[in-house]
C-alpha cells in the first residue's frame, strides 16, 4: 500500500511540473525582432524543471511521505519512491517531447528545436 503512494506522488509531481512548463513557456512573450531570445528561455525553462521535478518529488516522498513502520515497509517504500522518481522524470521527457512536436509552431514547439 505504501509503494502505491509514492508512484501516484511521482503522477501527481510529473503533472504539476508539465503544467508549470507550459503555463511558463506561454508566459515568455513573442519577441518580433531578428534575433529573439525567447525560444532559448522556453527551452532553457522545461529543462530547469526536468532538473527539478525528480529533486522535488524525492524530497516530497522521502521527507513528507514516509511511512512509519517496520523496516521492511520502509525499504519497499523506498524502492518505490526512487522508481516513481525515475519514472517521473523519464515520463515528463517523453510528455514534453511530445508535445513539443504536436504544438511544433506553437510556443511549446521551442522546447526540443
């Protein structure tokens, strides 16, 4: 029961940071000039948050999370939680990815070009 919380923690995390990349990456205004530095700040914005989102949901996990039990409890949860990390930040990746192709004309298209 415990592992479940810490795989629905790292869905939970994945999607909260997909949503702060795009809501931030439609914030950064179009510039109309030669040479705009407003793609680089998108791309430069998805990748500070897939630096972030596994830091975040390891410490959400580890220090809020945490079961109290017996040993064994805690080591499952532990090995779920760095799984769920992973898994978050593989997933988070391949999300941006795609809809960075989906979107490729759109702001979200600055995110992989």
């Amino acid at each position: 029961m415990e592992s479940v919380i810490a795989y629905v923690l790292s869905l939970i995390n994945l999607l909260v940071f997909i949503l702060l990349a795009v809501f931030s990456a439609r914030a950064i205004k179009n510039q109309l000039v030669v040479n705009a530095t407003d793609p680089r700040k998108r791309k430069i914005w998805f990748w500070v948050l897939a630096a972030l989102n596994p830091i975040v949901n390891f410490i959400l996990g580890y220090f809020f999370f945490k079961p109290d039990g017996n040993a064994m409890v805690v080591e499952d949860y532990k090995t779920a939680l760095f799984l769920g990390t992973g898994i978050g930040f593989v997933l988070y990746i391949l999300i941006g990815f795609i809809l960075s192709r989906i979107f490729k004309h759109g702001k979200l298209g600055n995110w992989f070009n």
